[in-house]
C-alpha cells in the first residue's frame, strides 16, 4: 500500500471545521450543528458549518474564503452541492 504524503497546511486544518479560528478551543465539530464535507481543492476534507443556513443557500453552494487556493490571500474556492449526496459538496474551481 502506498503512504500519502499529507502537506503541512493539511495537517493544521485536520479536525477544524471551515472557518474557525486557528485558536478556537472548539475547533472540531460540535453535536447538535448540519455539516457538509468539502471535497477537493484547497479545503478538502474540512467540514463546513450549514446550520441555520436557508435551502436556497444550500443548493447553490457557495464560493468559501482562503488563501490556499489558486489565487492567494482573498481569493475563493467554489464548492457546490454534490448530486445525490448533498452531505458533501465538490471542488468546482477558484476565484479571485
């Protein structure tokens, strides 16, 4: 079997949740909160927060915050809603 090699960046978001601070003593993901699993790019793997967010929201995904993707500090990753399997939303690009 072959290891995969996990960047650095990877390793300090593994058990956050997208958009928590890096300091935050509640960093993984909480009972009672909705999560959607990110799946590829730049924040793959990290869980996103939907709770309270409204159906239309959820449906069209969203373009998420960071400076991991293709454009840096500002930039987004697109995500959308995988069909099918809304629990995880796919990698479609990044945006400035």
């Amino acid at each position: 079997m072959k290891r995969r090699l996990v960047r650095p960046v990877q390793q300090l978001l593994r058990g956050r949740v997208y958009g928590q601070d890096h300091d935050d003593p509640r960093q993984g993901p909480q009972s009672g909160r909705t999560y959607v699993e990110l799946v590829g790019g730049p924040l793959d793997g990290l869980p996103l927060d939907i709770t309270g967010w409204r159906p239309d929201e959820i449906d069209t995904g969203d373009a998420l915050q960071t400076d991991l993707g293709q454009f840096g500090l500002g930039g987004r990753a697109m995500y959308d809603p995988r069909p099918g399997a809304r629990s995880h939303w796919d990698w479609s690009g990044d945006t400035p």
